[in-house]
C-alpha cells in the first residue's frame, strides 16, 4: 500500500490497548491458534511447517530479522481486532480522525488569489464522516490516490475553508506528500 494507507494502518495498530507478544515463540503460538494449524501459518510466513513447530515448541528462540519482521507484522495485524473495530466505529461515529502532513498544497481560487502549491505542515482534526468515508474507502480496497482525496476533501472543508465559513470557490490540491500521519 501507499503512504496513506500505510499511515491508516499504523493509526489502527495504535488503538490496541495490550501489547503483542514479545517472544518469537509467544507470537508463533499466536497464529498457530489463529490460523487454527502450523502449515497455514508456514505458508503465510514463507518458512516451513517443521521450522514454526519448533519456534512454538521454543526450539528455536531467534529468528532473522526478515522473519522476525514478517512475524511481528502478521501478529500485529491480528491482536486484538475487537479493540480495533470499537475504536474505529468510535472515530466514525463521534470522535473523527486527527492527520497531521506535510505536504504541497495548491489552490484553484477567485481571480487576484495566489494559486502557486507551497509546502505546508498541518495538523487538522477531521469530523466524523470523513473518518468513515476513508474506513469505507479501504475496507473497499482503494487506491492510495482516493484516501488522498478523502484526506484532501476534508482538509479543504475543515482547515482552509474554515467550516464553510470562508473562501467558498476554494479548491485544494493535496500533493507532494512528504509525509502523513493519521491518529483516532
């Protein structure tokens, strides 16, 4: 996935409340009970069946680095997905969603008004429904491209627009991320 989505995901592994695992061992036992078996887990993780029921029996304690990354990544997609789904119909249903970017923002506006992209650095809490328009967006498989203008729909009607309370035939354009955070 792109920035954005990697961003989102990020922001979703943040709303557990317990840690994962620690021990390659503790996480491999994990996604045996996950994935109900050892072979599925070998397939997901690209090892053999015989190397994850050793790392579960703690025959072996230290795996390399790119292994030690998958598990952790499989793991942390999977802990607690109850935790995650409340915070997240929590954040589009009430609290919203907080981005923070630094990106190149450019404006179509009214003759007379400097249109030329500059970069700026913002931290905008988004209402709720723009939350669950980018939930929506994902779960439906979206591209990097349209979270981007969910993102940008929403900092255009919330930051520069002032609520509707200004610059009525503002348009913005969100690009040049340098980078983003998402936060709920």
């Amino acid at each position: 996935m792109g920035i954005l989505g990697d961003s989102l995901d990020k922001a979703t592994a943040g709303t557990a409340t317990r840690p994962i695992p620690k021990s390659a061992g503790a996480q491999m036992r994990f996604l045996v009970k996950q994935y109900k078996g050892t072979r599925a887990v070998a397939e997901l993780l690209g090892i053999s069946q015989r190397t994850v029921e050793r790392y579960v029996k703690d025959q072996f304690k230290k795996p390399h680095a790119d292994l030690a990354a998958r598990l952790a990544d499989q793991v942390r997609i999977r802990w607690q997905p109850r935790v995650k789904e409340k915070a997240k119909k929590q954040a589009a249903t009430s609290t919203g969603i907080v981005v923070e970017t630094r990106a190149r923002f450019g404006f179509t506006a009214a003759p007379g008004s400097t249109d030329d992209g500059r970069i700026r650095l913002i931290t905008q809490h988004l209402p709720p429904e723009y939350a669950a328009r980018l939930f929506d967006a994902r779960a439906a498989g979206a591209t990097d491209q349209q979270l981007q203008a969910v993102i940008s729909e929403g900092l255009q009607e919330q930051y520069f627009k002032d609520r509707g309370r200004r610059a009525e035939g503002l348009v913005v354009e969100f690009t040049d991320i340098d980078y983003v955070e998402l936060d709920y």
